[in-house]
C-alpha cells in the first residue's frame, strides 16, 4: 500500500473532525441529491472514507433502496461504520479495482473524492461498468486543479516554505492531481461509458480558526507522514507554520476560502 492510500491511526478520526466539515460536507450533500434523483434500486459506494457521502445519500434514498459502501482501508471503513445506524447500510471491504459483485448487480455506482486515488483508473471504470446494469450511472467527483483551491494551495506553499528541499506535495500529487475533464472523458469512454457529463461546482470551505484548517490538512490526510518523516517536532511546528499563513491570507478569526471540483456522470 502506497504512502497516499494509508488512512489509519487517529487520522480516520482527525479526517472526519477537521477536514469534512472543512471541505466534504458541501460536496455530499451535492452528490447525494444528484444521486438520489437518478431513484436507484440497488446502489453501491465505493472508496467510501469515513463515510461523509454514506450518511448523505442513506438520508436521502428511498427506504426500498439497497445501499452497500465499500472502502479498501477497513480502519476508515470501521469508522464510518461507527457513525451510521446499523441496518440501512451494508459495509463490505473492497477494492475499486476487483470489486465483489456480480455484473449488473447495482444501477448505480457512486464514489465522493476516491477516483484519485485509484492506482489504476481504468480499471476501477472497467469494474465500475461491469457491476452496472445496462443504462446504469457512475456519478462521482474530483477536485479541481489545486490553484482553485485556496486551502490546499495555501497549505502546500507553506510546507514548502518550511521545508524547501524535499517540499511534502501531498495535495497536489493525489486529491489535486486529476483534474483535466479530458483525461476523465477519455479514460471513462474508454471504459465502455457513454453520455459523460461534467459540471464544475465552486464553494466556499469555512473554518472557525485558521488553525482547525491546518489541523485539517496536517493531521487528517496522509501529508502528515510526509511531515513526521522529517523528524521529532516536525508536525507541530508544520502544523503552526500552515496556520500562520491561513491566517495571513484569510484572517485570525473565521477563515473562508474558495474550493472547486467536477461532478461528473457517466451512463453504462
């Protein structure tokens, strides 16, 4: 497992406090309706985190609806799990790029900010495609290219203010690395999609204190092994160092900044 796919520790934990109400919670709900519009029968959640999409579109389905949320990582599983009523949701490990299903088995397949991640996007569409039903939909998101997101951005400049040599480039390697529709097109329809439609969706991500944005980025996201790499102390003081400059850049008291991301919707 690759440095970017690990989320356990206290980082499921520090992910569902800081940096979903920060930047995820906006975006579920988007995604949620959208999906729940599409009225699936049967729908399946892949890539599923701590659950922010899980709790949006359980909320929002039809009480006939079957729903089953998959993650690779069993602790971020374990945690969304933790916070959901048992029942309405079934929780299966899984990888995005074998998944445990029969063909046809959903007519609808959804994932909140995973495609990112997967090592092997084509193939994760391919699998996607094949659990469908003819006519089914893959609807899911990515984050726009990181200079239209002003925490990260921000973030990652002052990491690399701090540490200029090796600079951590996290957020802009993996959830900010995937952003031109094109590729998306391409590698979707290049997995038998047809109909791929892309919306761009500007928020705004909010914090109580600059410092909760940097607790956010620095101790909820694999970046923080990236940090700790460099050493006894080096998280606090990066930690710090972030919240500094989110706080030059967007005040001492509440912060709000600018996000953006695609959604996009693909028809098996």
């Amino acid at each position: 497992m690759r440095a970017d796919e690990v989320f356990a520790g206290s980082i499921p934990e520090n992910y569902d406090r800081y940096l979903v109400p920060l930047i995820f919670a906006s975006y579920a709900v988007d995604l949620a309706e959208r999906a729940a519009s599409l009225s699936p029968e049967k729908a399946l959640e892949i890539a599923a985190g701590t659950g922010v999409l899980t709790r949006a579109l359980t909320a929002r389905l039809s009480a006939r609806a079957s729903y089953t949320a998959t993650d690779l990582n069993q602790p971020m599983l374990d945690y969304a799990a933790s916070q959901q009523p048992a029942g309405r949701t079934t929780w299966r490990q899984a990888d995005a790029l074998a998944l445990p299903f029969e063909a046809g088995a959903f007519d609808l397949v959804c994932c909140q900010f995973g495609a990112m991640f997967f090592p092997d996007r084509r193939l994760a569409y391919r699998e996607a495609k094949r659990v469908l039903r003819p006519q089914g939909h893959l609807l899911f998101n990515v984050w726009d290219r990181i200079e239209e997101n002003i925490f990260a951005y921000e973030v990652t400049k002052a990491l690399a203010e701090m540490f200029p040599t090796n600079p951590p480039r996290f957020l802009a390697r993996t959830p900010h690395g995937y952003h031109e529709t094109a590729l998306i097109r391409e590698e979707l329809e290049d997995a038998g999609f047809s109909l791929v439609e892309f919306e761009t969706r500007a928020a705004h991500s909010r914090a109580p204190l600059a410092m909760l944005a940097a607790l956010a980025y620095c101790h909820g996201t694999p970046l923080r092994g990236e940090i700790e790499a460099f050493g006894a102390g080096a998280l606090e003081a990066a930690t710090a160092h972030v919240a500094a400059r989110l706080a030059e850049r967007c005040g001492s008291g509440p912060v709000s900044a600018k996000v953006q991301a695609h959604i996009i919707v693909a028809l098996s």
